[in-house]
C-alpha cells in the first residue's frame, strides 16, 4: 500500500531525485533492525531481503518508455517521443527532455544502449525481465564489503602501493586480490 502511494507518478516524476527516497527507506530499514546509522546499507537492504527504491522506480520508468515506444502510432504519447527522440534529442541532451535523458542513461549504465539506440524491441516481456535482471545484479555488483584480509585490501589500508600489493605465500609474484586466491 505504501509503495503504491510513494511510487505515484513516479514513471514522469524520477528526474527529479530518487536519493530522497532510498535516504528514506534505509533508515527506515536501520530503525526496524535496531542498526546504527553507520551500518553499511547493504547489510540492511541483504537482511530484508530488499532492494532500494530508486532500483524499483528505475523498473517502472523503463517499462513506462517500453509502453510509450510500442504504442500505435495514433498515440499522443508515442508522437511526442519520437518528436522529441529524432527532432531534438542530438540538440538538447544536455539541457532539456530529463526524462528521455534519464531513460538513455539508465539503459547505458545497465549495457543496453543498443535497445536505446534501436528504439524498438522484440518482446516486451523480455525486455522487462532483462532490466529488472540487469539492475539486479549490478545492484549486487556493488555490495564489495571488503571484509577480508587479502593483500589488495590491506595495502590500501596501509597505503601501500598497489604494484607492491604482491601474494607472498607463493613464488608468482601477482597481485593479492580475489582472482589470485580463486585460481
């Protein structure tokens, strides 16, 4: 119910600012689990199970422009997009049009600039799949904790080189990161 409320609009309204909102909801998050402020946001958001909002409203833009993009032409909606796409979007992009702005830097960040760059695709169950998929993971990408004491991590914390970050347990002489330990 809350979300309902909360994401209202939300497909037209995102260019504004969404750190508002997961502001919002971690420290909500960190009052329900009795966490400190200080408390990295993944840990709650991984407790809970949940992902942050500007995740979600990210979804709903995107399946929004999916809805625009595939209209019939007749649509008001789909006349202004294309207008905007081919007329002015070269000319203005710095400066006008944040939404189609935040929708074309949304698909590049996730690696689906040639969707933008195509505006049409296939199936749009697929493409909702795929965006809820890429955003996921690159969410989870990020939760890089560095909870570990492999040399990479510790040289930075003692400000070591990081050509000098070297594994010595073994004759190699590579770095000592996760790939050196994984091999």
């Amino acid at each position: 119910m809350v979300t309902q409320i909360l994401f209202y609009g939300s497909e037209v309204w995102v260019c504004e600012s969404v750190t508002v909102l997961d502001k919002f909801q971690i420290q909500f998050c960190k009052q329900i689990l009795k966490l400190k402020q200080c408390t990295p946001s993944c840990m709650a958001y991984g407790e809970l199970g949940i992902m942050p909002v500007s995740l979600l409203v990210k979804m709903r833009v995107l399946n929004y422009w999916c809805k625009v993009i595939n209209f019939k032409n007749s649509k008001i909606n789909n006349i202004f997009v294309h207008n905007c796409f081919f007329s002015l979007w070269k000319l203005w992009y710095k400066t006008a049009f944040n939404w189609l702005k935040f929708v074309h830097d949304t698909l590049n960040n996730i690696g689906l600039t040639y969707i933008w760059n195509q505006q049409c695709f296939d199936s749009t169950t697929i493409f909702k799949t795929l965006i809820k998929r890429k955003l996921q993971d690159q969410y989870l990408q990020s939760w890089n904790l560095c909870n570990h004491k492999l040399p990479i991590e510790e040289g930075w914390f003692f400000g070591i080189d990081r050509a000098d970050r070297i594994y010595n347990l073994c004759n190699i002489n590579i770095l000592g990161d996760e790939f050196h330990y994984l091999l």
